[in-house]
C-alpha cells in the first residue's frame, strides 16, 4: 500500500477520516497491496477487502457497528486464494476480484414463507374463535 492508499470513512455530515491507513495495510498485507479488488462490509459490521495483487480476503473485526469502527489490529487472513479456487472447484487460473466483493443475504424458500403465512392465518383464526365465544349470548 502506497502513499495515499488509505481507506476513508465519510459520515453523513460530510467529515472524513482515516478509517484504514496505507501504514495498517501494509503491515498485514504488505508493500503491494491494491485496493482494486473491492471492499464489503458483513451484517455485523466486520470489514473485509479483496486484494487484487495476491487475491486474497482480508478481514478486520467490528468494535461498534453502527459507528462503522472496527479493530485495526484484528486485520487477518481470511481467504487465501488458493483456498477460493479450491471451494470453487476450478481447474485452470485463479481468481480475479477487479468487479469487487459482496455479501447475499439469506432469502427464504417460498415453502417456508407459504408454511409462516398459514401459521399466522391459523393463529388469526384461532384468536377470533376465542373472542366470539368468550362473548356472552
């Protein structure tokens, strides 16, 4: 990581600041990190970056994440990329990670979400046959 590659924070106010220095960077990934590879943050506020020079995932643990902090020295190794191409099941090449990095979010199956809905009509159903038989004649 060069001059100038550091990461910054932008709050909705408009103030700026360091959120990840060239100088944190460089100690986990080393000299050559590049930031081409993408950035993404996980649902409980864990930061992760792909390099693109190694095509490896780093990651750095939340300290509060509704404030966007996280730990500086808790920056690890989390995916190599030879343990990507292994999950992956490629045979030739490697990965590359110019498009960025992303996190997807569960989504139900419509099975699941037809078995809650009748759930819910069913204890609908069951409070309103209370109430009109709890209801003198």
């Amino acid at each position: 990581a060069g001059l100038g590659d550091e990461i910054f924070r932008i709050t909705p106010g408009g103030a700026v600041s360091v959120f990840l220095s060239a100088a944190d960077l460089a100690a986990l990934i080393g000299p050559s990190a590049d930031l081409d590879g993408g950035i993404a943050f996980d649902e409980f506020g864990n930061f992760f970056l792909a390099d693109e020079f190694t095509d490896n995932i780093y990651r750095w643990q939340a300290i509060d994440p509704f404030a966007g902090s996280i730990d500086v020295l808790s920056g690890e190794l989390f995916l190599s990329e030879a343990a990507i191409v292994s999950a992956l099941g490629l045979t030739t090449g490697g990965v590359d990670f110019e498009g960025g990095i992303t996190f997807g979010q569960v989504v139900a199956e419509p099975a699941s979400i037809g078995l809650f809905a009748a759930a819910l009509f069913g204890l609908g159903a069951a409070r309103r046959r209370k109430r009109r038989l709890a209801r003198p004649a």
